[in-house]
C-alpha cells in the first residue's frame, strides 16, 4: 500500500513474489528518488493487501494477509521521528480481513468489504480518529472563484478577445506577469473599468485561461486545447500552465492524433513538442501513415510530410525530449506535537440513514461475531449498498465515498455506488446519456480522486491484466476511457496508486 505525505509517497509492505516484506520505502517527488525509511517501535507483522492512509501527520494501516487474515491497527509517525505504534482502541475490532478498501474522512478512517479467508464481506465500519462538534463539508472556495469567471459583479478590467467583451478582477489576473502591463494606459468604459484588447486567441480558449488564474485548475480533454492554452501561457508568461499543457500533449500522444499534435505545434512554435511529436511518428510511421490526420496533413502541409520522409532513416525515436516538470510543491503541514491517534476511541459500524445511530459491534442489543454478520443478508441496507465484494476500489469527493468494481466471490462486477455521508444513504451513481461506455468489470484495480475526476486504472478482468485509464467526471457525469500511449504502463493489477498535486502514482 502506498500514501502520500508532505511531497513524498511512502510504500509499507507487500509481496515479493517469494514472501510477505514488512520494509517502508520512500520516493521523494522533487528529486524522483527512493530510500528506504528508518523506523523504530513495533514494526507490524509482514503482510500484503492491507490498507494505508494519511491521518494528520501519521500513516495508518489496518489488516491484510501474512497467510491469514489480520485485523490489527498501526500507525507510522512521518513528522519528527518515525516511529511505529498500534492505535489504542476501547471495544471492539472489525473481523480479520484482506482485500477490502479503507478511506479517511472528517476525521474518521471507514473500511467496507474485503475477504476474511472464507467469504467476501459487505460490511462498513467507522474509526474516529478524533471527535467533532458538528459536520464540516468539504471547502467550496475553489468552485466559488470559478464562477467569478466572466462574471459582471465587482470586475475592474474588460477583456476584448475576437470581438467578446470578458469582465474580469485584476487580483486574479495579477497573477500572470504581463497581462495587465499596460492596464493603466488603455481606454475605460462607462464603468470606469479598463478596457484590455488580445489578439490571435479565441474567446473560449481565453476563457479558460483566465479560469486557471482564478482557480489554479485547468480540465484538458483533447491535446488540441493544450495546444491552444499553451501560447496563451507563454505570451503572458505562466510559466506553470505553459508546462501543465506541455505534459498533457506529450502523454496524450496516440496513434490516431500524432499528426495533429505534430501540425499544431509547429503551428504554435512548441519546439519541445514537436521534437516528442516528430520521433513519435517515426518510430510507429507504418500505423501512423494510414491514418486519416497523416493524409490530412500530406493536403494542408506537405512540407511536414516531406520532413517526415526524410527523417525516416535517422533514429529520431530515440532522441531524449527533457521532461519538464510541473510539480508544484504543497503548503508544509504546521509543527505539531505528536498526539496518540485513536486513544479512547472505538470501531463503530457505519449505520445508514433509517437504522439510526451507529452501533459498536452488536446488532440490537444482540452480540453476533463479526463474520457472522458480515456474511449475513442486512434487508435494510441490502437493496442499496454495493454488497459482498473484496479486490474493489474506493474514492471520496465532496462529501461522499464512491465504490467501483470487485469481485463477489463469484464473479466481477462493474457497478459504481456512492454512501453519501451528509445523508447516510447508498445509491448507484448517475451516468448521462452522453457518456461512453463504463469499464468493464474487473478487480484488483486502483481508482484515486483528481480535477474533479475518478480515475480507474488497469486490473484483471477476468481473461487477462488490463492496463485501461477510465476517468469519471463528477461534473458532467460521464464517462471517457483514455487511449493506451507509449507512456502508458503495463498490463497490471494488484498494484498501489496515489494522488499527489495533479498527478496520479503507480507503483508495482
């Protein structure tokens, strides 16, 4: 199991093919190195399928499998000395298990399902870390400056782009070096607001620039759009997004689109890019020609196609593109004393919104072992919840926790169900018409939560190792599967993945 901590990913456990390891690893973002951690205190057992998170400046673990299933309960202080620990519990323990999924929110670490040794488990629990007064929902403040985006109220500054007047705040757009260089010059409208005119870009395109400003986000669905946004950064001198679209045409590079990629950034003068473009369709020229974009390209700009023809014989495939990082370094966590995670607290299992109050083992006063309930049909949350499953995958986004895949014992399956925790409720998640088809089911994938987005990536089928990228957007509810790259990583499942900034980690 993997998390992420204060720009580095820390890996516990595992297999090796040959034994369980009980070693904890560490690859540091900035420098793109692993070392090795050490640690004091009572390392846990070795062990592989368990599961990891962040609390506060501590990683915690719970189960997994040595050859039998475990339930016990560490943490690992990251801040000042790193030292093991088991959290200190009052009561109760969910049954040993393996294969299940653990989150951590509002202060609490939630498991569901997982594999006990005889049967796949259905059963949600709860472990507060800490108490709380009352419920906080995730910040809005991010959502909220996004629709400050062209809006009227309180804007100091009009952009004219292709025509379209654009209002906007000049606190945001200070953050570019140059766009409001010659704001105090220009002519002002009947509000007093200076009036700013751009040239060579589209409307839409400036748009979505002046919302990375706001927001510090930016949603890609197409190389193109990078390609477009990218002389935007750079004429304004946004050093950050120049390389975010820099990053996102190169990985998107697939047969199909080659072509365009490499016409567009000769267009655009992105000479990075279209070195990465050029060797790409040299080193799979017999694919690419027969595409429609390589015959396009032969009628707009045969000059590229001639440079294509004469580079065929030089091994320009190989040619090293530097990697431009775009990495951006989180706020460091403030200095605290260590705190005992945990002391006091107890396992509760996780009630739905016509159970009521959560309950700490027993089911209505009655004392049912833990497998035995698991195991056992639930009628009032049976209809709804996911059900019996171990090998799935599970994310939280605003304010709920979203289930995809798994394996029943039986079969795969493919369902996407999300608990929603302002309402204690299941439901299955809405998928527009608009989407593509879903991933088909699998198990032992991973999934992870970034721009708005669940990722799924690779698993087992049921036939073979898969190595899809599907992404579900929250926004639109739709889903997209992502084309396999020559960056794209290998057949795989069983692996660990992490999010970190804008960027998704695999591991093994």
């Amino acid at each position: 199991s993997c998390v992420t901590y204060d720009r580095k990913m820390y890996l516990f456990g595992g297999h090796d093919g040959s034994r369980h390891i009980q070693t904890t690893h560490v690859f540091h973002f900035e420098t793109e190195t692993w070392s090795s951690l050490s640690v004091e205190g009572p390392v846990p057992l070795p062990r592989d399928s368990h599961v990891a998170l962040v609390y506060q400046h501590s990683m915690v673990i719970f189960g997994g499998s040595n050859g039998n299933a475990l339930n016990d309960f560490h943490y690992l202080n990251l801040q000042g000395r790193n030292v093991w620990k088991p959290v200190i519990t009052d009561g109760w323990f969910p049954c040993a298990r393996f294969c299940h999924i653990g989150v951590e929110y509002d202060n609490s670490m939630y498991l569901y399902g997982g594999y006990d040794g005889e049967t796949r488990l259905k059963d949600f629990h709860r472990f507060k870390f800490a108490p709380s007064m009352c419920f906080v929902q995730r910040s809005t403040l991010v959502d909220e400056l996004g629709k400050c985006v062209g809006n009227e109220e309180m804007s100091d500054v009009v952009f004219v782009v292709g025509g379209v007047h654009i209002p906007a705040h000049r606190v945001f757009c200070a953050r570019s070096s140059n766009l409001l260089k010659d704001v105090d010059n220009c002519s002002r409208d009947s509000d007093g607001r200076s009036i700013v005119h751009i040239d060579n870009f589209h409307p839409e395109v400036f748009q979505a620039f002046l919302g990375y400003l706001y927001t510090d986000k930016i949603s890609f669905s197409q190389p193109g759009v990078a390609l477009e946004l990218f002389p935007l950064a750079k004429q304004f001198g946004v050093d950050r997004l120049r390389k975010i679209c820099l990053n996102f045409a190169a990985s998107a590079l697939t047969v199909e689109n080659a072509a365009v990629v490499f016409q567009q950034s000769d267009q655009h003068g992105v000479t990075e890019l279209r070195n990465r473009a050029l060797g790409f369709i040299l080193q799979n020229f017999d694919m690419i020609s027969k595409t429609k974009a390589f015959e396009d390209m032969g009628r707009t700009n045969v000059d590229l196609v001639f440079e294509v023809l004469h580079n065929r014989g030089e091994d320009k495939s190989s040619e090293v593109i530097p990697e431009v990082s775009c990495a951006i370094p989180s706020p460091c966590p403030a200095v605290v004393e260590e705190a005992t995670i945990g002391r006091g607290r107890r396992w509760r299992t996780v009630s739905l919104a016509h159970s009521g109050a959560e309950s700490d083992g027993s089911e209505e006063g009655r004392l049912v072992s833990p497998s035995r309930r698991a195991a056992t049909d639930q009628p009032e949350a049976a209809e709804i919840a996911p059900g019996k499953r171990s090998l799935h995958a599970m994310a939280v986004y605003d304010d709920a926790l979203y289930v995809f895949g798994g394996y029943t014992g039986e079969r795969r399956v493919g369902d996407f169900c999300k608990f929603s925790f302002v309402t204690r409720t299941w439901s299955n998640v809405q998928v527009s018409k608009e989407s593509e088809p879903p991933p088909a089911a699998r198990d032992r994938h991973t999934a992870v939560v970034l721009d708005h987005r669940f990722w799924v990536f690779a698993g087992y089928d049921g036939r073979s190792r898969i190595n899809q990228l599907h992404a579900f957007s929250f926004k639109r509810g739709c889903w997209k599967q992502y084309p396999v790259t020559m960056n794209t990583p290998s057949v795989r499942h069983s692996h660990s993945a992490a999010a970190c900034a804008d960027k998704m980690f695999v591991f093994g």
